[in-house]
C-alpha cells in the first residue's frame, strides 16, 4: 500500500516535470520591454548682462544639459555685438537637473569641452538664464526666470488660468525680447488680463492691428502701469503674443486682418459710379481677390453687416448690397465657406435710394408708389364722400 502511494506521488511529480520541460520547449518566456524614457522638447533662453566679454572674437554659445547620467550639447550660435537674447530648442529623453552656459571657440562645430574658451558655474534648469558681463561667470552671478505668460478671464472670475503660454513657444521679437504665444478663444464681453509669471505682473497692455480696434475695449495701448481690463467685443479665437520684457500683448485673428484687407481693396477698386446706373468696372477683379480669401475669412465677410457709415468692410458690404440689388447681371460672388451666397440686404440704404435715387428702377418705383398712394386716396375720399349723403 505504501509503495503505491509512493508511486502515485512520484508519477505526479513526473507528469508535472514533463509539462514544464514542455513549456520550455514549445513557449517563449514573455519579453520585458524596456521603459522608454519620456522625450522632453522645450527652448532654453541666454540673455547676456551687455555686449561686452563673450560677444568678441565672434565666439559661439551654446548650452549644456546633465542629469549627472545622461548629457546633452545644443546647437553653436555666433554670438554678435549687437545681440544679447539667445534661443536654443531642445529635444532630449532625459530629465535634464544641471545647466552650464559655453562659450565656444568660433571653430568648433558642435559642444564639447575641449573647445571651451569660457563658462558659467553648475546651475540649475531654467526656461531664462541671465549671464553678468563676467568671462567665468559664477553660479551666483546668473540668475534665472520662468518665461511664462497666463491669460486669466472673467469667465471664471481671474481665478485661474485660461491659457498658458510657455517657453516652448518663445520666440525673439523685432525688438529683441523673448515673446510668447498661443491661441485663445474669447467669448462676447469677456474680459481679460495676462500675467507675467516671473514677476507677478498683470497687465492690460495690449496693441492690434487697425482691423481688430472695434473688437476690444478697455485695457491700455500706452503702457502696462495702471492699465485695465481688456474686454472683447467680437467673439471668436484670437493670436496672442506676449513680450515678457515690456508686458504688451500683440493681439490679432487673420480672418478679420484678411477680410479688412479685402474690403479697403474693394473700397478701392470697385468702381461704382455715384448714380449706381453703370456697372462696376472692377467688379470682376475684386470677385478674383475674395476668391483668394481663406475659408475663415470668407466666413466672417459672410456674416458681418453692411452699413455705409462703419468700417471699412462694412462700407464695402453696403456697396455690394446695393449693386447686386440694381444689376441683376452682377456675379454675386460673396460665398461663405458652404458655398452659400450671401442674401442679407442693408434694407434702409436700399429702399432709400431705390424709392428716392437717381437710377431708372428708382424713378420707376417711386412712380409706381405715388400712383398707388394716390389711387389710395381718391378712393377713400369717394367713399367718404358716398357715406356722407346717405
């Protein structure tokens, strides 16, 4: 009895053994992938204290990047003496803690510390470094900033950002600060301000192009002190721009800079005469012109209202209205972005000179009009009158 117990446990053990060796024959042990480390792509800025030390002998900068594992070179730039903001992009797949500024013999081609002719002390990363006018700067000497600019809005009372717009989009301006940007979507009568991250400061101080001047209110086109809020006036997505230097924000939308463009071209070229009795002679050129408009741009002409006493597009619409209503042969080639033509009609403009106007369909209307009017009242005076004899 016990040997067949014995021999039952060991034909268990057998028959277990034999599946394992099976499986080590016929599968393959599942394969460990390795973690691929997250892949960091951002822009780093050098702002040197003046022209002096590091911009002669036509030396090249670049940044150094460590995790004390890993490293990292930028690219070279020539520095100039006329030039003291960087801008360096980056990619790298490491989380970089260590930052060291170079300055580079003009020969070299790429980072490296044999070419080295200068650089600053161990410091840490940050989006802004600003190097004193010293050949080895120490880390003390160099100071560092967040280049960020935050939009905060009424809509939900400035208490927390609407959109950020951060150093991965920074970009040097005409005037050679670091300048941010991003879209942002603002709805009617919203108010906003953007906010300087690395000092705290908000600011109303914004500039457009002429097109935009009826879309904003408030706010400050003078200077950031003491300025208000910005409300905007005209819904929609705006570009914005954000020098973090002088705290002004350049504010646009190509659509409405398109379309206002359009109409001072059509304004200008259409050729209506002042009776509106002779076709337009560049009619067909400006139909050419707003069928070289963007989809969005032919959208907003679309839906904005005519009025010959507005801006300059809605004086072109006026015009418009007012041929397509008087020469049937015209081409109506104003066409949202469906492909829908468009029907609205400044009516007062139109009923006021086609009963009042000069042209022939004018006269003849208000012919039509003053007959019918007349009849009107011959009748209702014979009516009057036949009711006061019986």
């Amino acid at each position: 009895m016990k040997k067949f117990r014995l021999f039952k446990v060991l034909s268990i053990f057998a028959i277990a053994a034999a599946g394992a060796v099976a499986v080590g024959v016929g599968t393959k042990a599942p394969k460990v992938e390795a973690a691929e480390a997250a892949t960091t792509t951002s822009r780093l800025v050098a702002k040197l204290g003046n022209i002096g030390k590091w911009s002669q002998d036509s030396a090249k900068l670049c940044a150094y990047l460590t995790d004390d594992s890993s490293t990292y070179w930028t690219s070279l730039q020539t520095m100039s003496s006329n030039k003291t903001l960087y801008v360096f992009d980056y990619t790298i797949n490491f989380a970089p803690t260590k930052l060291i500024w170079v300055r580079m013999n003009p020969a070299a081609t790429s980072g490296n510390w044999s070419q080295k002719w200068n650089q600053t002390g161990d410091l840490s990363v940050n989006d802004a470094t600003y190097l004193q006018d010293q050949w080895d700067p120490t880390t003390n000497q160099c100071s560092k900033w967040a280049i960020t600019g935050n939009v905060y809005t009424s809509k939900n009372s400035f208490s927390t950002p609407k959109y950020s717009m951060n150093v991965s989009t920074v970009e040097l301006n005409d005037q050679n600060n670091p300048q941010v940007s991003g879209y942002v979507t603002l709805e009617e009568n919203e108010e906003f301000k953007v906010v300087n991250v690395s000092d705290d400061v908000w600011s109303g101080y914004y500039g457009c192009p002429s097109a935009l001047d009826s879309a904003f209110t408030g706010g400050s086109k003078e200077k950031c002190e003491g300025s208000s809020n910005i409300k905007c006036l005209i819904p929609g997505t705006y570009e914005f721009y954000f020098d973090t230097e002088t705290k002004r924000t350049w504010i646009t939308r190509q659509d409405i800079v398109d379309a206002d463009g359009w109409a001072i071209y059509f304004n200008a070229n259409v050729g209506c005469d002042p009776d509106g009795v002779s076709l337009p002679s560049g009619w067909s050129n400006c139909a050419t012109q707003y069928g070289n408009l963007s989809n969005d741009a032919k959208d907003y002409i679309y839906g904005s209202k005519a009025d010959e006493d507005g801006d300059n597009l809605a004086r072109a619409l006026a015009t418009y209205d007012y041929a397509v209503a008087h020469h049937s042969t015209l081409t109506k080639f104003i066409k949202n972005s469906s492909d829908v033509v468009r029907t609205s009609i400044n009516l007062d403009r139109f009923e006021m000179n086609t009963l009042f106007g000069n042209d022939d369909n004018g006269l003849v209307v208000s012919i039509v009009l003053i007959s019918i009017l007349s009849v009107s009242a011959l009748a209702s005076f014979y009516i009057i009158r036949k009711r006061k004899h019986i």
